[in-house]
C-alpha cells in the first residue's frame, strides 16, 4: 500500500512539470522576420525607448525620429528605410512594421 502510495505521489509531481512548462507569452519575433499581419497589435508594451530604437536599427531603420509610444503601447517613428522616408511602427511583440 505504501509503495502504491509512492508510485502516485510520483506520477502526480510529473505531471505538474509538465503543465508548469506552457507559456501564454507570444514569442517576440528575431529581427528581420516578417510582422504579424494584424501588426501593430495594441497591449501594454515593455520595450523601453532605447529597444524599440534598437529594433527598429536592426531591421534595417536609419535616422530614427520621433519616436513615441502612442495609447495603445505602440512605438511610432519616422525612419528612412531603403532610401526612404517611411513611418515605422514597434507593437508590444516586437513586429515592425513601415509604410
């Protein structure tokens, strides 16, 4: 009996790592990837001024400017892209996107 005890005990701990394991964070994405097509996706944005400036430099942004983060957690700027002059944007996943 003490032995079956044991055994449940035993199975019961496996299974509670197991679910321990899930996350309900959405993955940021690695610069370069292509956004979310619903992007820029509104939520409460971590990313501090000096990240999404950073972000927004390794995808290729240069001359960064004005950069806000509006009500809805979003960062906005405007940044030349490909010669460009675009209006770029960093939501709390870390999609960009520009237009």
């Amino acid at each position: 009996m003490r032995r079956m005890t044991l055994i449940a005990a035993f199975c019961a701990a496996l299974s509670a790592g197991a679910t321990a394991q899930t996350s309900t964070t959405a993955p940021t994405p690695s610069p370069g990837a292509p956004a979310d097509a619903n992007a820029p996706i509104p939520g409460a944005n971590s990313f501090t001024e000096g990240q999404a400036k950073s972000r927004l430099e390794a995808n290729g942004c240069t001359n960064v400017s004005g950069l806000k983060k509006d009500d809805n957690g979003v960062w906005r700027a405007t940044a030349t892209h490909s010669g460009a002059q675009v209006n770029v944007t960093v939501d709390y996943r870390g999609n960009i996107t520009r237009n």
